[in-house]
C-alpha cells in the first residue's frame, strides 16, 4: 500500500505535526509506503494518483478547519483528484466529540462528494499522542482498505 498524508497546520512541532508521525509509524508497521505533505490552498494535486489511500487531516481554529487544507480542497484541484479514491479523516481540536463531528468532519466531507471514506475520527487534545487510540484508527482505516481490495479484486 502507497499512503499519503495531506495535513495542515499552523503549528511547527505542534500537535498535529506528532499526530501525523504517530499515524505515518502505525500504517508503516502494517508494511506500508507512507508519505507525508502539508496542503497548501493553491497547490498542484496531481502526485495524489501515485497513492493508493489519502489520509487527511488538521486542527480546527476559531470554528473552521485549517485553512491551507480546506482551501486546498475549495480552490484546487485536490477535491477532484481524490475522487474513487480510499481516504481516510482526522481532526485535531479541542471541542467535544459530537459537535466536532456536526460543525467540522462537514467541512471537509462537503467537499469530498465521490470519494470513498474509510475511516473518520476526531482526536481530543490529549489523544493526539496516545498511541493506542492511535493505532485502533489506523487499524480500522487498514483492515477497512484490505476490505476494498478484496472487493475490488473480485469485480476484476
Ligand atoms: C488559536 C486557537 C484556536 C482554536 N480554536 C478551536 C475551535 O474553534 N474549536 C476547537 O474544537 N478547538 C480549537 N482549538 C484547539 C486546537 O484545534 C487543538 O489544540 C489542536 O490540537 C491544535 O493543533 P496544533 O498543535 O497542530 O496547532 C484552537 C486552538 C488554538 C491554538
């Protein structure tokens, strides 16, 4: 499996920066290809058709998602290239799990009409280093994309 993970955020060393090593080392111990990048609103996506999964992924700051990464999924053609495609989302922030899951995975989802979501998750603050919960999403959005493989393979 070739993985990517496109993330966002304000940030240098912060939370999110160790969620996405955290998550990067899980899926490698699965024997995974993983890469990492941070979005960028106006940037050129077209490296997302060497990858099998995206996994994406930023803090929430004053109600919003990160900016480059929702910009990049506004104004790009990020959106478009992640069409048919397995991803997997995450969020870092700090509000209760229920009202991240109404006021911010949207933000994200609204603009991912046709791509295939195999995993979603909302990382409180202290989650953001525990490994074990950690390793329980990348062993979902794993075991989920060996079910797509499988899936697929019979269709071929
Ligand atoms: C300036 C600022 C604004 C924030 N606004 C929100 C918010 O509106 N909703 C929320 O749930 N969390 C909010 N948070 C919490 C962050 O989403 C959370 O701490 C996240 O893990 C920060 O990621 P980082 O360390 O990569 O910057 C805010 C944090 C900061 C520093």
């Amino acid at each position: 499996m070739k993985a990517i993970i496109l993330y966002d955020s304000r940030s240098e060393g912060g939370s999110t920066d160790r969620l996405v090593d955290a998550i990067g080392q899980k899926l490698a111990e699965k024997g995974a290809d993983v890469e990492k990048a941070r979005c960028r609103a106006q940037g050129d996506y077209s490296f997302i058709s060497e990858f099998d999964l995206v996994i994406m992924g930023a803090p929430v700051y004053y109600l919003m998602v990160s900016s480059q990464l929702l910009g990049a999924l506004i104004q790009s053609d990020l959106s478009n290239r992640l069409k048919n495609k397995n991803i997997a989302l995450f969020l870092a922030c700090g509000s209760p799990q229920p009202m991240a899951e109404i006021l911010y995975m949207p933000q994200m989802k609204i603009n991912l009409t046709g791509s295939r979501i195999l995993a979603e998750k909302v990382f409180a603050p202290a989650e953001t280093s525990d490994m074990e919960v950690i390793g329980e999403y990348v062993n979902t959005i794993y075991a989920k994309w060996l079910r797509e493989e499988e899936r697929r393979g019979r269709k071929r």
